[in-house]
C-alpha cells in the first residue's frame, strides 16, 4: 500500500494563502516519491470550539458536542504521515488551528498511554510582518505532535524573508514524509528528549 500523506492548512484565506502554498509544495514531494495525498482546509470544516463539557472525550475517543469532530479525527488516524501548515496571528497558532487541535482524539491515545503513533509528521508556522511570532506558534504545533506521540521533521519556520527558499526545500520534506515508516518512541522518556531536542522549541 502507498503511504498516505495527509496536508492540513489552517488558513482560513484556503488556497489564497501562504499555507496553502507551503503544504502544496511538500506534498508534491510526497507525491514524487510515491505516495497518496490529500488536503483538509480546516476552513471548510469550521471545528467548533471545545466548551470543556465534562465528556470523557479523551477516553471515549470522540465528542459529545459536535459530530463532525469525531469524522475530523478519523481521516487524521487514518493517514500515515502529516504536514500541517499553520498561520501566526499575534504571535499564536491561528483560532482555527487551535479548535482543530483542541478536538482530535486518535486511537493510540495520547502521550500518557503506551504504544504508537510513531508516525511522521512536519509543522509549519507561517508569519507575515516581522516574522517573529513563527516560534512561539511552532511551540504551539509541535505541543500538539508530541501530545499525540508523533515522530517528529524538524519545525519549519516560514515568513515572508524566506518564503522562497523555503517553497525549494519543501518537496524533500515531503519526500521524508512518504519514505519514513511508522517508529514508535520506545517510552516517554526518549518522546521527550526527542521534542526538547528540535530547533526553536527552547
């Protein structure tokens, strides 16, 4: 079977935006290097904003609130590798990349519990202006990989002084992304080693 690579763009501007444009570019790598794509705009999804309810969506693995959040879920377990794009907005993820993580429950359960993900998978933050706010916004998406115990590429940090060179080493990164396989950590220890390890997370 082809890997699956799944592109996740959280700018709300859809194919107008700088996100779009990044994530294109690495799965046109993946896509080279023989792997199945597909793009989710979170935009068309329009998750809605976590009311901490009290359901046990973490141990239940869906939500009680909204239907479709449990759907979003699925097509995210179901790809073997991710590339998520994320713009900055006052030095943050935008709202829309944070309603989507607040909701995502995989089946290998998050950091606390044993077993895999061990999948690969990219962040990408992308920052207009000074470009300043990509690093805390990186902090933010790879919080979110190391939660669900993803085996992390390197933060890819993209403002509007280095976008180009930045569009040249996407498709090898989408290139990594079909050609490494599943690698569980082997325990929390080494997943968090790991995380502390990757640039801009200090």
């Amino acid at each position: 079977r082809a890997m699956q690579v799944l592109g996740i763009v959280a700018s709300p501007r859809r194919e107008r935006g700088r996100c779009h444009e990044v994530v294109s570019a690495v799965l046109e790598g993946a896509r080279a290097a023989g792997a199945e794509t597909d793009v989710m705009y979170l935009i068309d999804d329009e998750p809605e904003y976590c009311v901490h309810c009290g359901y046990a969506c973490f141990s239940e693995g869906d939500c009680a609130q909204e239907a479709e959040a449990g759907q979003r879920s699925a097509r995210v377990d179901q790809a073997d590798a991710l590339a998520i794009a994320v713009p900055v907005y006052c030095w943050q993820a935008c709202g829309l990349a944070t309603a989507f993580f607040d909701k995502i429950r995989l089946g290998a359960g998050p950091w606390t519990q044993e077993g895999p993900n061990g999948r690969h998978a990219l962040g990408i933050a992308v920052a207009g202006g000074t470009g300043t706010g990509v690093f805390p916004a990186l902090q933010s998406i790879y919080a979110w990989l190391c939660l669900w115990k993803y085996r992390p590429l390197d933060p890819v940090p993209v403002t509007r002084f280095n976008m180009r060179s930045m569009l040249d080493v996407a498709p090898g990164l989408g290139r990594e992304l079909a050609t490494r396989h599943q690698q569980p950590f082997d325990g929390v220890w080494e997943q968090l080693v790991t995380y502390d390890a990757l640039p801009y997370m200090g």
